[in-house]
C-alpha cells in the first residue's frame, strides 16, 4: 500500500504527464481560428451548392446538368492546384512584384504552423490561426473566382475545354491579381484597397468572362432568343444561399472575429438590401413589373459593389454604394449589353454587368467613400489609430486614381491572358460544342438530364 508520501509523488508525476499535453501552441487564438474556418465554409457554400444550383436553376431545362457541373469541377479542380502550387504563388513569398513562389502546400510543418502572409506581414498583427486555415480560407475565394466567371459561357462551352482552363486559368490569371493586391505585392504597396475582392475575384471574372464569351463564340440562336429559367425557386434557393455565404465572403477578411468584421457584415447587408430595391424599382419604371430574377440580379450586384468596401465605410458610404451598385449595373446590362455591338458576345448571365461593372463601380466608390475612422486593425503607440483607408470624401482625393490605377490593371491583364489561355487550349480541342450537341443539351454532352419527364428543351 502507498505511503501518503508515494501517493503524493504518483500524483505529481501523473501531473506532469497531463501538463505535458496541450491543445494547441500559444499563439493560435480557438475564436478567431473557428470563426475563420466557419467563414471559409459560409463561401464554399457559395459555391457548392450555392451557384450551382442557381446555374442549374437560372438556365434553360437543356443546359441545367452541364452548367451545375461546370460549377463543381471547377471548385475540385481549383482545390488540387491551389494546395499544389497556386496557394504559394498568390500568398507565398515574392518571387515577381506580382507573383510569389510556387511550391508545396502540404508539409506537416507547413500547414501546422503559424498563418502568415509574408510579403504583407508587415501590415497587420500576427495571425492566430495554422496554415491550413488560411490556406482552406483563401481556396474558396479562389475557387468561386473561375465558377462565376463560367457565368458568362453557359450553354455552349466545350466541357473538355472547361476542364483544362479551370486550373490554367487559376495558375496564371487569378494568382497574379491575388498577390499584387492581397499577397503583398505591387498594387498593395501602392496603396490600392481592395477589401475582400471587387477587384482579384469580380472585376477578373467579369472581364474574363466576357473575353471568354467571345473567344468562344455564342449559344445557338434559338437559345439566345428563347432561355427561360428551367426553375426560378432553385434559383432563389442558390441566391439567398450566395446571400448570407457572402458574410463569410466579407467578414472573414479581417483575418480575425473583431469589430471589422462586424462592420463588414452589416455593410454587406444593408447595401445589398438597398441594391436589390433600387433594381427592382428600376425594372418598374422601365418594364411595368417587378421581376424576381431582376431582383436576384441586383442582389448580386449589391454584394459585389461592397465587397472591395465593405470594412473601409461606415453604414451611410454602404447605402450610396447599394444606391449605384442598383442603377449603374443595371444600365449596362439593361441598356449596353443590349446595344448591336456588345450583342456581338453572348454573355449567358451578364456577368459582365453584375459582377465586372458592379465591381469595377465598388472599387472606385471605396476611392471615395473609405473612411479612416473605420479600423481594420487597432494601432498602439506609434501605429494609432490603426490600419484603414481613407477616401476623398474624407480629403484624400489620390485614393480614387488609385484605384482606377488598380482597376486598369486587373482589367488588361485579364483581357490579354484569358485571350491567350483560350486560343492554346482551342488547339487542343474545341472551345465550343458543335452543333448537333447544342442542340441536344445534357443528354449529349453527359448523358444524364435534369428532370424525367417535360418537353425536350425547355
């Protein structure tokens, strides 16, 4: 039997041992890292199954197994690159000013450790989460990217095609916009704000898209002249779905659960509340009724209008935003888009309106309307107040070149690669389905249809 003396050294030993055993390293923060991870998952529910069931929704019953499935290989294809070698050339170590060093995202010591973004460290705390959050986190970003920019090229798009741009395109396009704004390189040093992605993710995949619209060539006529939604309900359910994702599209990139994030999400919604009004009363006074699909339009161009800004404004620059994210995108997609020389592309969703123009429009208004009472991080001694923007309705006029500055990047860059990527892939195979499949739609293309019973085609 134990002394009291033995039984006290058994104890102290056996202390030792459940001492020497912790959950995490000092410097992850549970909080923050949870509400990362549930942030990164509200955007891949964006994707999967948000968008892909608006796509199959939104498109003509022929089209509606293709276009859903374009969305979830596009998510899969993205994920393998990304933890490959693309997550490291957009948040790596430089390599260009635009681009940092490809490499493995796999190591157990990698994806373990500290999240850190090293060109960019500089200018913000210490992050309280591993690598793989990050990593998982910026994925679905990245993968939502090339899934609405296949928006634009719905309903004839060679699938084969579709397969081996979905990762090229990620490689050599989205990488390059993501390190010169977020990564630390160029843009970013020069001062363009770009909060959670008007301009790396909806102003590439608009202009993109619409490049690729082109290149591609359009849907058979009869489609482009008769493309009714095959259902409008799934429609709405991938909408309200892309919705409330997008509070983890916005209130995830503080990269910590702080106020900021806070203020993004209330942001995100008000102005994309506003937005979808002022679209809806824009249908009114122009066609005499409101339409729910005119509704989901302004949605969306309300989300991605706030979405460079939404942690650089205060509550009133999100309502001027969601006032002109209803009005200037829904002029371009109600009015340019329909003029005889943009008619020449046949953009399946008006990517180029709702999310390339609403885009474009959000990052210039956060030009104007950030507001450096609004603080991203807290600053301390010398770094007070903090890290923000300030716009030139607060007396920094230059904020707004700028970001026309940053914008012309994105844009040409876009422009020139996605020509190219498409014209080398045409060499391989077709970029566009040929006729008789076309025609035919799911059945042809994977030999599957969306629902058993209805009219051929609708």
């Amino acid at each position: 039997m134990l002394s009291a003396h033995g039984l006290g050294f058994v104890l102290d030993k056996l202390g030792e041992r459940l001492m020497a055993l912790v959950p995490s390293p000092q410097w992850l923060d549970t909080g923050n890292n949870a509400w990362q991870l549930a942030a990164a998952t509200f955007v891949g529910l964006q994707s999967i199954p948000g968008l892909t069931v608006l796509y199959g929704g939104i498109v003509k019953k022929k089209w509606a197994i293709n276009s859903a499935f374009m969305a979830i290989y596009a998510f899969a294809s993205v994920l393998v690159v990304w933890v490959l070698f693309d997550y490291n050339m957009a948040f790596g170590e430089q390599w260009f000013p635009f681009l940092g060093k490809p490499g493995l995202a796999t190591s157990a010591a990698f994806i373990t450790g500290q999240a850190t973004v090293p060109a960019a460290a500089a200018g913000m705390p210490p992050l309280t989460f591993p690598m793989a959050t990050l990593i998982f986190f910026q994925f679905v970003f990245a993968a939502i990217t090339v899934i609405i920019l296949a928006g634009s090229v719905l309903g004839r798009m060679n699938f084969t095609a579709w397969m081996i741009f979905c990762p090229v395109w990620m490689t050599l396009v989205y990488t390059v916009g993501a390190f010169s704004l977020w990564g630390g390189g160029w843009l970013a040093g020069m001062g363009v704000a770009d909060f959670s992605g008007g301009y790396v993710i909806h102003l590439a995949a608009g202009t993109s898209g619409f490049v690729a619209a082109w290149v591609i060539g359009p849907r058979l006529q009869a489609d482009r002249d008769h493309f009714p939604p095959n259902s409008l309900l799934m429609t709405l359910v991938g909408a309200g779905i892309l919705w409330l994702g997008w509070n983890g599209f916005n209130g995830g990139d503080p990269y910590f659960a702080n106020a900021d994030a806070g203020a993004a999400i209330l942001n995100t919604n008000t102005c994309t509340a506003v937005a979808l009004l002022v679209w809806t009363l824009m249908d009114k006074m122009a066609y005499g009724k409101p339409s729910v699909l005119g509704a989901v339009n302004g949605m969306i161009a309300g989300l991605v209008a706030i979405t460079p800004a939404a942690g650089y404004v205060d509550g009133i620059g999100a309502i001027i935003i969601g006032v002109v994210a209803g009005i200037i995108p829904w002029l371009a997609m109600n009015k340019l888009q329909k003029t005889s020389f943009m008619m020449k592309v046949d953009d399946t969703l008006s990517v180029f309106s709702t999310l390339g123009v609403a885009g474009l429009t959000g990052g210039l208004l956060t030009g104007i309307f950030a507001n450096p009472d609004m603080l991203m991080y807290i600053g301390t001694d010398k770094e007070a107040p903090g890290v923000n923007v300030t716009g030139w309705l607060y007396g920094n006029a230059p904020q707004l070149l700028l970001q026309a500055e940053g914008a012309a990047f994105i844009i040409v860059y876009n422009v020139i690669m996605t020509f190219i990527i498409l014209k080398v892939i045409s060499f391989i195979v077709p970029l566009r389905m040929d006729e008789a499949t076309l025609k035919v739609g799911d059945d042809a293309v994977h030999g599957e249809t969306a629902y058993a019973i209805g009219t051929e085609g609708e």
